[in-house]
C-alpha cells in the first residue's frame, strides 16, 4: 500500500494518509492474518519526504508501547469484524484494538472461554473490572482511552477462546432495519473488501458468483421499502443487483454518484422498491449482482455502506 497515492516519488502528490489511517490499517490487516507492505519513496535526493518521516516516527511510537499485539500474532478469532474495533491473538492473549473508546465506559467482547485476567496493554499494572455472561465480557473501562488512535486491551486466557455468533441485527426504536457493510457474510465469493472505520464500506464487488448476506431479527412483518447507501463512478455503473428476503425479492440497475474516481467517494441513497417480510424471527436477507454492467466487473459495481429496509 501506498503512503499517499503514489508508488514512487512524486513531488507533486502531497495526499498523505494520515497516521490514524496508517495505523489502522496495519491493526486490521493483521487482525486479517496479513501483512503490512507500506511503501515508503526516497526524493531525488535520496532523502525521506518529512511526511514520511512523520508518519513513520508516529507508527513507531504506537508501536513502541503496542508492538506486543502485533509482533508474533495472529488473525483474530472473529470471521465478522467489530463496529469499534479489531482483534489479534497469539497463545494465551486475545488483544483487543478499540479504534472506538465507548462513552459510558463499557465494552462487550463476544468470545467465551477461562479468563484470568484483563489489562490496558499501556498500563500493564493495572487490572480492569469485568464480568462474563451469555454475551461475553462485559468490561468497564477508565473514561479515557489511552490512545485516541487504537488502544488495546489483553485478555489473558487459561487457554483458547471462542467467538460468539454474530447477533441478528435489530431494528432500531424508529422501526428501520440497517444493514451495514461490516455486518455482511459473503457467500461464496472471495474478490471484495470491507474498509474504512467511521464509516465502512463494501469495496470490489463484481462476481455475480454468491452472494451477500445479512441475518436481520424482524419485530413486524409488513412492507418495507428497502434503500441502498451507495457510490459508484460513470463506467463502472448502470449493473443490476438484486435483494431478497426468501421468494420475495427486488432488483434495480445502479446509476453513477459522478463520473471517473471522484463517483466512488460520492454517496447517495437510492430506493430500490419494496419488499415484504412475512414472518417474524431471524430471517437471511440477501444481495446479489444480477449483471455487471461496464468495468463493474472489473472494479466493482458499487461501494456500499448499508442498506435500509423501512416498514411502510
């Protein structure tokens, strides 16, 4: 990955990602199982650009205090990230990396298994008050984060953890079911991503092989009326998805937010139509590419960030 946009040295590309951004990305892609390949341009001078520098002496920082949670792990054990954060693991520690600190102070980390005990990774001393239930740990946590970036707390272990399932998702006190990127399960496909933080988004989907998935509680049956949050440039647009709640479903074709790159930062609602949920309980909402139209087989046929469905 790049430092800002460019391979090699460009004296006029001055978009540099920030030190948040490059922090976690290392964090999730480790989280992942991966490795971070940050590629870093010497001027014609030889010399590191000073944003370089910056950023690299910041990483370092972070590093010096959280390397433990890096160095020597691995992927952790959820297949579905977390709203507020990442996980890494190695024998006897579950790290949790909290981009996210909670306001009230309290956390909940779905794993199941023998805990010892529970720490700030920067206040090792320290132990924090938590509890165990059907949901996992409950923490409580000091009002400040340690870190604005990512602050990480160990989970010391007597042994392996489990991951909880993924909860149905609920709709919220206003009726309306969201369903965000981070929440999806691909089926049977493997070309995408799902990245950013504040706001994560569904990047590089193009097969029309498999599908996604959400698991949805549905309180009412009814009609909804089902809306995408979406970008997608000029040539990549006009493909059709579909999405459907067992054999209910809708279709619609995906027009452009703007054209060349600018289209995949540009995001706008669009209705799709109305779909009906006949039966209360957990229910597989699904989507899927009917056709990919242009290069959306090549780049994608969209970001997405979440769909909504809205009783009518």
């Amino acid at each position: 990955m790049t430092i800002n946009d460019s391979w090699g040295y460009n004296s006029d590309d001055h978009n540099w990602k920030t030190s948040e951004t490059l922090i976690r990305n290392l964090v999730d892609i480790v989280s992942k199982g991966g490795n971070y390949l940050l590629n870093v341009a010497p001027d014609a001078q030889g010399e590191i650009p000073a944003p370089c520098v910056e950023r690299l002496n910041t990483i370092g920082k972070w590093m010096s205090v959280n390397g433990e949670a890096i160095y020597g792990t691995t992927a952790g054990p959820f297949k579905q990230q977390l709203h507020w954060g990442r996980f890494t693991q190695k024998p006897g520690k579950l790290y949790a990396h909290v981009f996210f600190w909670p306001k009230d102070g309290r956390l909940t980390i779905p794993v199941t298994g023998k805990i010892k005990a529970v720490k700030l990774l920067a206040q090792p001393g320290q132990s924090l008050s938590y509890s165990q239930s059907a949901e996992g740990i409950q923490l409580k946590l000091p009002a400040n984060a340690p870190d604005p970036v990512a602050s990480v707390i160990v989970v010391e272990t007597d042994g392996p953890v489990t991951a909880l399932p993924p909860r149905a998702i609920e709709p919220g006190n206003d009726g309306k079911l969201i369903l965000p990127a981070l929440s999806i399960e691909p089926v049977g496909m493997i070309d995408l991503a799902v990245d950013g933080y504040a706001t994560p988004a569904l990047r590089f989907w193009k097969s029309t092989e498999g599908h996604l998935e959400w698991t949805a509680d549905i309180k009412r049956t009814g009609n909804y009326e089902a809306t995408v949050m979406y970008s997608v440039r000029s040539d990549c647009a006009g493909s059709e998805i579909e999405l459907s709640c067992g054999d209910q479903a809708v279709r619609v074709k995906i027009p452009a937010t703007a054209g060349s790159e600018k289209g995949w930062d540009d995001y706008q609602l669009l209705k799709m139509g109305t779909i009906n949920l006949s039966q209360t309980g957990p229910a597989a909402i699904k989507m899927r590419i009917i056709k990919a139209a242009g290069k959306g087989g090549r780049y994608g046929v969209m970001n997405l960030r979440y769909v909504e469905l809205k009783q009518l």
